[in-house]
C-alpha cells in the first residue's frame, strides 16, 4: 500500500523502515502532522499512518474520505484523537497497535515515582557541579505505602506488579477489575477509596468523556495531603490548573507527568531556543517536586520494534482481507460500550 507516514522523527522512519525490509509497502514521511492545512499531502495515497498527537477531528476524517484513504494506521494504543463517530461512520477503517509491551510504560511510571522520591535528578545535578551535600534530598521508603492504580489494564497490571514487588500495598480502581490480579496484588476499592488511601496515585486509564479531567478540585480534595500523583497516560486525564493550586499548597506533594493535555504543541519538538508560550507548563517547570517527561514512557527499543512491526502487519493484514479485531478500533469502541 502507499501510505503517508505523518509525525515523524528519525527514529519512526528507522524502525518502520526496519519492519517493512521486504518493501511490501510503499511509505512516505512526513514530519509535519496531519491536520486539515496539511491534509492535501495524503492525497493519491492508500492509508495515513498517524501517532499520539495527530488530530483526527471529523473535518481531517471527511477530508480523508474525499481523497479516497482507505485506511487509517494508529502507531499507538490509545485512540483518544480520533474521532470515533467519524471514523466508525466512515468507509475509512481505523487500526491501532493493541498490544506491546505493558512494561516499558509500567517501569517509565515507576522511574518518575523513585526520581520524585529520591530526588536523583537534584542529586545528579549536584554532582556534577561539585555539591556533595545531601541536604534535603531525604526521601521515603516505598515499602508498606499504600499505591493506588487507576486502570489496571495492560500497563496498570504491569505497574501493580512491580510496586507489589517494592513491599506497598496496592488499591485499585476499574471499571472492568482483572480477576487475576485479585490474587494477592491488588485489592479493589472504589475511586474514592483509592483517592482516600493512596500514598502514590498512578494513572493507567484510557482518556474517554468519563475520565476527562478526573483528576480536578473535586477529586484533589480527597486525596492525602502530600500525595504523589503520576500519570503516564493522558493529559486531559488531568484538570492543569487544579493541579498547579494543589502544588501550591501543598496537597500534591510530588507530581511525575509523560503527558500533558497541550502537549501537542510541545512534545516531540525542540524548542529549546523558543520562548515557550504555554504558561501553565512553564509554571509546572518552575516546581521543585514537578517531574516532566515528554511523552517517553513507551520509548524502548522492543517497543519501537513492536510498533513498527505491528503497524506494517496491519497494512498487510488490511490488504489481505485478514484484520487482527484487537487492533480494529471501532470493534474495540463497541465491544468497550
Ligand atoms: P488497556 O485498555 O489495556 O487498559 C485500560 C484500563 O482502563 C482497562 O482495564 C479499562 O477497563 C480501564 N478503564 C476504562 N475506563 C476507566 C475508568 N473510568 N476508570 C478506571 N478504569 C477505567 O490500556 P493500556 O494498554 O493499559 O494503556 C492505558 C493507557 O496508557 C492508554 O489508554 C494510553 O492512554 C496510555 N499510554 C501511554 C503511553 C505513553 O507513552 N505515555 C504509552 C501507551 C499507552
């Protein structure tokens, strides 16, 4: 198939490159983001192929659909910026990567909790100008502290793991729990109980109208003063201005963030010759107890290689009339209602 290949950085073009060796596909990159002043650029291709940050908004869908795109590739799990009335109302199908490795996001998660808690990004800093002085960079033991998991899907059931594996006690919240973690990882409470009891709130939800902004003035005011909040799975999960009040007084202890709801304007760019205009992320970058990574969580190697491989099969899938269900967005958005 001849796909335009949008959002991309070296090394998307590395690995895709890498998975389709046979050249069973033609693909063509683009740097720029799919949206509707670059949408002519899909024009005479089969299939887009898109990642976290393109918008698939109903005027980039219609758009698709006039020029004739038959398929949309999904470089990601999460499908939170399509449109899924559009798209599932279209002749257009709409393929995501279902299945790669939960632990690459687990660990990423687990590395902003032992940052945060041990200060090593102060210390590195310190040490490399010379100040060997340990001052106020005492942490906390992980063993025996109370870590709640929101969502304990793929990635949520990885995180339990390992923070079980650190000695704490792990209360969750899902809509849908996972019977086998039931057995002695994780105890299942309601969310007000998991905002009630948690030391550590870690976010593994997908972002849907239900969990917009779950984290807000509300929801904040439950929690223990002091708590550390970790969310590597979407930025709209979180109200950015109710956190930043919560930092300011002294509510949010610790905050760990791979995602942040106007990333799309940021992450993925250097910009670091730019005044950056984003006041509310320039505002979390001034906190002491703030860790921001951009959007790096699923970035390994295995990961890099499972998205590319699994991207490429879904274009062969596609063509071959054989598509992997897991991976068909609008069966997922149904079998999810
Ligand atoms: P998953 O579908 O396996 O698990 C999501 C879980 O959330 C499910 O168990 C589901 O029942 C639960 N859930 C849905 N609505 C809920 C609600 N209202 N309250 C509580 N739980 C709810 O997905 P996954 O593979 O574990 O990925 C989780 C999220 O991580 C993705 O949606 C994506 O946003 C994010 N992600 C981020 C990165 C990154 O690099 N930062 C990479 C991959 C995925």
């Amino acid at each position: 198939m001849k796909v335009a290949v949008f959002s991309t950085r070296p090394y998307d073009i590395e690995f895709l490159d890498k998975a389709n060796s046979e050249k069973k596909h033609e693909l063509v990159y683009f740097e720029t983001s799919l949206k509707p002043k670059t949408l002519r650029l899909a024009e005479d291709f089969d299939a887009v192929c898109v990642f976290v940050n393109d918008a698939l908004t109903k005027e980039v869908i219609d758009g698709l659909v006039k020029l004739n795109i038959k398929l949309i590739v999904l470089r990601c799990t999460g499908f939170n910026n399509v449109d899924i009335e559009s798209a599932c109302n279209s002749s257009i199908k709409v393929l995501r990567v279902a299945g790669y490795s939960p632990t690459t996001v687990a660990e990423h998660a687990v590395a902003l909790i032992l940052t945060l808690n041990r200060k090593t990004h102060k210390a590195y800093n310190r040490v490399r100008e010379g100040n060997f002085s340990i001052d106020r960079l005492s942490g906390f033991e992980l063993r025996g502290k109370t870590v709640g998991v929101i969502g304990t899907g793929r990635i949520g059931a990885a995180f339990a793991r390992i923070m079980k594996g650190f000695g704490c006690n792990v209360v969750a919240y899902d809509n849908y729990p996972d019977e086998s973690l039931k057995n002695g990882v994780v105890k299942y409470c309601s969310l007000e109980e998991v905002f009630n009891l948690s030391d550590i709130i870690s976010l593994h939800c997908p972002l849907t109208p239900a969990t917009n902004r779950l984290i807000n003035k509300k929801s904040l005011q439950l929690m223990k003063r002091g708590v550390m909040l970790i969310n590597t799975s979407r930025g709209k999960l979180i109200d950015t201005d109710a956190v930043i009040d919560a930092l300011k007084e002294g509510r949010i202890g610790y905050l760990g963030i791979d995602v942040y709801e106007q990333e799309e304007k940021l992450f993925f760019k250097d910009l670091s010759e730019m005044v950056i205009l984003d006041d509310k992320i320039s505002r979390l970058m001034t906190f002491p107890n703030v860790l921001i990574t951009a959007h790096q969580a699923y970035f390994t190697d295995l990961v890099l290689t499972q998205i590319a491989q699994t991207t490429i099969q879904n274009l062969t899938d596609f063509e071959n009339g054989n598509i992997n269900t897991d991976n068909q967005v609008c069966i997922n958005m149904m079998r999810r209602n």
